[in-house]
C-alpha cells in the first residue's frame, strides 16, 4: 500500500490536530470528510481536497478508504464505530471513546470478534516522559499516585461549550478531560478493580444547559493492590501554580512528577539522584504515524492503545460517574 485512503467523521474540534500533521505525509490521501454540519464538512474537504458528507454511512458505502478517524463528542458514540466494523474499515477514534456503558460494550465486542486494527487517542502514552516512567516502574511498582485536571469555569465563546458543559452529552470533566490522567494511571500501574468517587455541584452558575459537576474526587484501587486518586475541577477561576494538568506517582524507589499538558517528567531515586524529561510538542502526529504505520504493515504492536484498553479507561470513569450518583464504590469485574 503506498497511500492511505482515509475518511473523517467528524471535522470540529481535535480534529484540526490530527490534520496538521497527517497532511505533513507523503503516503497519506485524505479522501472524504463527514460533519453534520454541512458548511463544516464542505470547508474542510476543501481545504484539503477530498468530497464531503453529512452521512458517515453515506461515506463508507461509496468510498474506498483504508480507514477512517471517529472524531465526535462522547454522546455521539456508536452508529460510526459499528458502521466501521461492518464494513471491516480500521478506525482510529478519540478519547473518550463515550458515554454510554452500554454502547462501548457492544463496539467492544464487535472489535474483538471481527480482530479489528483500531487506536484510540490517548496521546500521553506515546510521550517519552511516559516511557521512561514505564521502564522504571516496570521493575519497581506503584504504590500511590494522584493527580488530575485544575481549571476555570466553561467559557460562554468555546466552540465545544454546547455540549461539553452538559453532564449527560460530554459525561462530565472526569469523562471527557480527565481521562487523560485516568489512562496514564491505568498505562503506569495496571488494571482497575474498584472505584469511589464523590462531586461538588452548585457553585458554577450563570452558564445555560450547564449541569457538570464543578469538581469531583474519584479513588481507584488497582488489582496489584496500589491506588490513586483523580481530582477534576472546572471551577476554579483563580490563577495558581497548583493549577492545570499534574500526575504524581510513588513507588518504593521512585517519585515521579508529571506536570503539563505535554506532560513533562520529573523523576527522583531513592539515593536522592534527579532527571527531568520534556514533553514533545507533536505528539498527535506521532500516534498518527504509528496508526498509518500499522494499516500499512498490518504490524500492531506500535499501537499502545487499541479499542479494547480505551474502552477500559472509560469504564473507569463511567464507574465513577455511578459511584457519584449512589455513593458507593463500583466494582469492576
């Protein structure tokens, strides 16, 4: 295969990341793109010289793609997905991969039964910063993590702000933002087996349709024994230096900081011996290569997150989100 066909359902948003870079590509033909906004849809393709859709079935029936980016809001998770494994179409899909238990569990099942090549894009685990903390943590376990996501209130003028600040679309900051620490933890130190968590509702007022939570607290216990604790705030308007993206992890010979949204690390020893890693700043096109490098090759082992672990990763949250709402821990079997 000398170039990949590929198809986009979905064109808002984290889509222009993953754009930016896959038109860097020599072997790359971006052939169709699919937006229920039609004025969206009709820009993209052409800007970037494919045909447009406002039907994702429409799309796959009359192209031929090698695979197709799944790009939409947690709500509007599902029909694309399975469209995809019907058709036997590789797809690479964003985080979360939804909102609807339910629904995951079904797309789950069919990717297994049909052995599809798919990725989902939890970025952070390609980050260098996260494979040395891997390689460290891999002979001398976790014992203790927490971290999370710190912001302000939605702003009324973000493009994502119809969806994103009500709770049964984007499934709350947990859901659709934090996630990102969520699947680094699970990455770092293992499978979850139970999950506790509680929210703050009521302070964030004055912005219509909003029903999220304004901050929450979510406890997981892992099945090696350790545990870790996510915070998520969207309330917190106040500057700070405690503010934004932060993952600390301790094991019994290591303390490992993760601060920013690239991520960056910084790592200590028992015997008081310092390292600092950077985060890279084109980390979307790095996962892109390796989603493209698979197709091509039909080699899957660069991928560090196909459909079946973010489908484990939203489980998580989703456990929480009950947890929440009943006050009792989840078990996840």
């Amino acid at each position: 295969m000398e170039r990949v066909r590929l198809g986009f359902i979905g064109c808002g948003g984290i889509a222009q990341n993953h754009f930016t870079g896959l038109t860097t590509f020599d072997d790359v033909e971006m052939a169709a793109f699919c937006d229920l906004r039609e004025d969206v849809a009709r820009q993209t393709a052409e800007k970037f010289g494919g045909k447009a859709y406002t039907s994702h079935d429409r799309m796959l029936a009359e192209q031929q793609l090698d695979a197709v980016y799944i790009i939409l809001p947690p709500f509007a998770h599902g029909p694309a997905e399975l469209a995809a494994i019907e058709r036997k179409i590789p797809f690479f899909v964003e985080k979360p991969v939804g909102n609807d238990p339910s629904v995951l569990g079904e797309i789950a099942g069919a990717v297994r039964q049909a052995g599809l090549l798919t990725s989902v894009g939890y970025m952070t685990r390609y980050r260098q910063s996260v494979q040395v903390a891997k390689k460290l943590l891999a002979g001398d376990p976790a014992v203790m993590a927490y971290g999370g996501w710190i912001g302000g209130a939605p702003q009324m003028s973000a493009p994502i702000h119809g969806w994103w600040v009500v709770k049964e679309k984007s499934g709350g900051q947990l859901v659709e933002q934090t996630t990102h620490t969520v699947d680094l933890a699970r990455y770092l130190m293992g499978d979850a087996v139970e999950v506790w968590a509680a929210a703050a509702r009521g302070y964030v007022k004055g912005i219509p349709t909003y029903t999220n939570d304004d901050a929450s607290l979510c406890t997981v216990r892992f099945a090696s024994g350790a545990i870790a604790t996510f915070y998520s705030a969207c309330s917190a308007d106040a500057p700070g230096d405690s503010k934004g993206v932060h993952f600390n992890v301790y094991s019994r010979g290591h303390t490992l900081e993760f601060s920013g949204w690239d991520q960056s690390l910084k790592v200590w020893n028992a015997e008081g011996w310092s390292r600092d890693v950077k985060g890279e700043p084109d980390i979307f096109k790095k996962e892109d290569r390796i989603f493209l490098d698979a197709i091509k090759t039909g080699d899957r082992s660069a991928i560090l997150c196909d459909y079946e672990d973010g489908y484990q990763t939203s489980r998580v949250t989703l456990a929480a989100n009950e947890s929440m709402e009943t006050g009792r821990p989840v078990a996840l079997s």
